[in-house]
C-alpha cells in the first residue's frame, strides 16, 4: 500500500505547491511571496550550518564515549533533510523542513523509529560485533563458537535457500 502512495505522493506534491503559490500569492503579493522564498532558503541554510554543527559535535562526543551514536546520526540526517526542504521552492517543503529543525519533532520521530532498530555496537565479552536485542527478545546473537552445522541434517551453506 505504502508503494501506491509514494509514487502519488511525488506527483501531488508539486501539484499543492502551485496552489500554495497561487493562493498566497493572491494574498500578499508577487514579489512578497517570492521573498518568502528566498527567506527560507536563507534560513534553511543558516539553520543547517548552525544546528548542522551541533550534531556533528554530538556526534563525536558520543563517539568519543564509546557509545552508538545512532540517535545523533539520525538527528543529522534529519537536519539535513530539513535543511535541503527549505532550499526547495515551496511552502509545504519549508513547514516540513522547519518542523524537522524542532529537537521535540526530532526526538518523536526517534521514538517511532527506535522500535524497529537493533543497533550493532563494536565491543563485547570476545571482541567484534555484537547486536543489543533489548528491542526484540527474539534476537539471538551467536559468536562463531557457539554456531555449527549439522551435517547429519544436511545443513550447508545455501540450504532451504531459492536459487
């Protein structure tokens, strides 16, 4: 269902952008409304680079702790993402990228995001690469000692798998 509406979506987009542009432009103005424009673009770059840097510096310090830096990491993605609606002409784009810019939306879109996630940390009791299951209780992590084929069950490499 998701993929039907994705696809509409881009088509509708800049469909409800021209109706923005004409109805504010009725409202205020010509060159108001593309002022407007060029104030956000503005402003998303300003806002970019100013909280662009922040994150970044978040994003170091939680690496210098050692810790998984996945919120800061989706933190900067997201102003990024903002920063680039707001230098796209239109008014939707820019109420979208100026909600991203907002640490409270950020931080609900973490909280929805994080449920479907199981974050790799580097570490562990024997080294490597290990998954943290508190997410999902049906992760099983299994080091290479642990794991074996059962050659009387006909276990090997590619079994049960379509060509």
């Amino acid at each position: 269902m998701l993929r039907l509406l994705i696809p509409f979506a881009v088509l509708l987009l800049p469909l409800a952008e021209i109706a923005c542009f004409i109805l504010v432009g009725r409202r205020i103005g010509l060159f108001p409304t593309l002022g407007l424009v060029v104030l956000a673009a503005a402003a998303g770059i300003v806002l970019m680079r100013i909280q662009g840097f922040g994150a970044l510096m978040r994003l170091r310090q939680s690496a210098a702790e050692g810790k998984a830096p996945g919120r800061e990491m989706l933190d900067a993605a997201m102003i990024v993402l903002a920063g680039l609606l707001l230098l796209i002409p239109g008014f939707l784009t820019d109420i979208v990228g100026l909600l991203l810019f907002l640490p409270p939306v950020r931080q609900w879109m973490w909280n929805r995001l994080i449920r479907n996630v199981v974050i790799v940390t580097p570490g562990g009791s024997r080294g490597g690469w290990h998954a943290t299951p508190e997410r999902d209780p049906r992760t099983i992590d299994l080091d290479s000692d642990e794991f074996h084929r059962d050659a009387a069950r006909g276990d090997r490499p590619g079994a049960g798998r379509p060509d």
